[in-house]
C-alpha cells in the first residue's frame, strides 16, 4: 500500500491489500506502518532483498505483537523500507531509493528500520514497528529525532518475524511523541509496579566515544537535563570488560547468528548482496564453533557484571551514537567508519539483553541527537516513564 504523499520514500510499493484493524481500543485511530521483516496477512514479506521476495510466499497470518496493534485499534497503512535483510545501520539498501530523513534531510535516516523512522518522523504515520538487534531502533531514533526502545530481550514475541541473530534481536517501535509510546508499550508490555530507577552513573570510555568538541558540549547539556530529574550522574569506575573486547565479541556472535539463520539460502546462489551486507555475512561463515564458545562465555561474563552495576535502581547514561546522522553523501568507507564507533556504544545492550532507551533531547551540527538510558532487565516501562517525565521537562513530550 504505498502511500501518496511519501516524499520520504519510507514505505514499499507493494499494492493495497485490506489488513482489518479494531475499531475502538487504546490506539484506535491512529496510523501504523510495518517494517518489512514483519508478516502482514496478504503482503510478502521482502526483507530488503528482491530475491527474497521473489522466493517467499504472501503471508496467511499476520504476525502476532502486530497483531496486537491492530487489535488495540491501529490502523495499518503501509509496509517500510528496511535495509538489506535488517544487516546493517545506515538505512541505505542498495536495491532501493533510499529513505531521507524527515529532521535532517540532507543525513541518513540510520537502519535498519530506516523506513519505519522516516514514517514517522515525517508525520505519516503515528507508529511505526521496527527490530534493534545491533542498534535498528536506537541509532535512527537518534538520528530522525525520536523516541526509541531496545526492550529487555525476550520481553515481546518476535513469532512471525525474520530472524537475524535470534540472540540479540528484539522488537521495537517509533511513535510521534512518548506519551503514545508509553501507550503502546502499554499494549505490547502490560502494566507493572516498577519503581522508577533512582541511580545514574556514566563511564567516561563511552563518552570518549564521541566525535568531537561540539558533541561533547551537546551532550553535557543533555546530562544536565537528565540531572534535574535524577541528579547529577555519577562517574563510575571503568568496566573490567574492554570497550574493543565488547566490541567484537557482538560482532563475531551476530554475525555466526546471521549466517545460522541466511547462510544456506545466500549460498544457493547469487544473492545480489549490497556493500557492507555481503561481507558481514561473509564473515559470519567464518566464526566456528570454538570462538562463538570462548565469545560466549565472554559475553555472560560482561552480563553478570553489568547486572551488578545496574542492581535493580540503576541507570547508565551514555550517548546513543557518537553524534548526529552521517551525511547521506558520505563516502561508503566513512559512513562504516562511523558505524563501527556507534556499535561501540550500542553493542551493550545488545549483549546484556537490557532495556535501553533513547531520548531525542540534543541537537548538534542542526540535527537531531540522542541520549540514552540502559536500565535492568525488566525496567522497560520505568525507562519510558521516566523518559516521559525528562522530556516534560523540557517541554518535547
């Protein structure tokens, strides 16, 4: 169902098929687009590769936490763009006219749910699902100026949706604003008694990780902003698990899921893989199983020590990505180069399996720029509450 207006090239050209929604709930009325790695009953689900969706057959159900949109009373109207087989970070497929970034349209809109952000962003949609395995919600929330959340791993059913590295992927989704963000993770989560988390700390590797003096400055001001909430965050003392160690370890183990869950389909023949995508996979076929071990236990080791740190009150601040959205004209080495320092900041979450919320609070270089709020597993819905009381602050709720 592509949509009239869609100058953001957000949505897919796929036709128009009725896809019935409530009419009457929580959401009733509002727009919802869907990424294309999501089931919708009468869409092929295309995964950002023509191949794939010349291969695959028209859906008979409709993925279930969609599902449960549409039974809330959203309205569908539209599948989106989503880079190629959700693999990568800049919303750039190269089998596709590239989706622009409603806040800043001469930068990307980040990926992989590129299409999805961009829906919402430009005001043609009110919600928007997407997937954050390796940063797909929070990097393009950062970047188009939106609310995001990488939920507590397992928390929300991914039944009917394609699977890159089952490990570390999570549904997630955009809204307009996160007073309906809360409402929809209301539907999607339920209701619980949470405390809100009451402990803000920041280690000074990750905010090392920033691009420069005009970012650093951005950032502070958001931390300020962050600070008459919660008070001041603390500096805390290094983690024993290595930035670059961390770093790795997501890559290697994504990168073996990835190939464990396309290996065999992208080995029957020319896949047609755009640049970057091909050799992620490529790299993938080369993790054994001896280094997916030794990454593993690495893995559970930085779990368990992240878990302490957090206890049940906790709260990291750090910066979602290093700055604002790369050009959309960089060159493909630059914009790698960026995405390789952003996976340094989003890897952690990743690998913990904890919630991690994304706050459009900053600008920098007249875009937008985001701050992020790790919590304990289990803590996604005081995160966006308490999301929702910084952002009232400042009058962007």
């Amino acid at each position: 169902m592509p949509q009239q207006n869609d100058r953001f090239n957000a949505f897919l050209d796929l036709g128009q098929t009725t896809v019935s929604h409530a009419q009457s709930g929580p959401l009733a009325g509002l727009k919802l687009a869907v990424k294309d790695i999501f089931d919708v009953t009468g869409y092929v689900t295309g995964c950002g590769n023509p191949d794939r969706a010349e291969t695959s057959q028209t859906a008979h159900s409709t993925a279930p936490t969609v599902q449960r949109l549409l039974d809330a009373g959203a309205r569908f109207v539209g599948k989106t763009q989503t880079d190629e087989l959700a693999f990568s970070l800049m919303g750039q497929n190269a089998h596709f006219r590239h989706p622009v970034n409603p806040a800043a349209p001469d930068r990307v809109t980040g990926g992989s749910s590129s299409g999805s952000a961009a829906a919402v962003a430009g005001g043609l949609a009110d919600i928007a699902t997407g997937s954050d395995t390796g940063g797909s919600i929070r990097a393009p929330a950062s970047f188009c100026g939106l609310v995001g959340l990488r939920a507590t791993h397992d928390a929300i059913s991914l039944q009917g949706t394609m699977p890159l590295a089952p490990s570390f992927d999570t549904f997630g989704w955009f809204a307009s604003d996160i007073a309906l963000y809360e409402k929809v993770a209301l539907v999607l989560l339920g209701e619980n008694d949470a405390a809100l988390p009451s402990r803000a700390f920041r280690l000074a590797a990750l905010d090392a990780l920033l691009l420069g003096n005009s970012e650093a400055l951005a950032y502070e001001r958001m931390v300020e902003t962050i600070a008459a909430i919660m008070g001041e965050p603390k500096q805390a003392p290094a983690l024993s698990h290595d930035l670059d160690a961390l770093y790795w370890c997501f890559r290697k183990l994504q990168a073996r899921e990835a190939w464990g869950s396309h290996g065999a389909w992208i080995s029957e023949k020319d896949r047609r893989l755009g640049p970057g995508v091909k050799e992620r996979f490529a790299f993938g076929a080369g993790i054994d199983a001896a280094t997916a071990q030794e990454q593993t236990t690495y893995r559970n080791g930085f779990r368990a020590e992240l878990a302490a740190r957090l206890a049940t009150d906790g709260i990291l601040v750090l910066p979602t990505v290093p700055g604002a959205a790369p050009l959309a004209a960089s060159p493909f080495e630059q914009t790698q180069t960026y995405r390789e320092r952003a996976l340094h900041l989003l890897c952690l979450s990743g690998l913990s399996g904890f919630p991690q919320l994304t706050l459009p609070l900053g600008t920098v270089d007249n875009a937008p720029f985001g701050i992020s709020l790790l919590g304990p597993p289990g803590s996604d819905l005081a995160l966006i509450r308490l999301g929702r009381r910084i952002l009232e602050t400042v009058g962007k709720a």
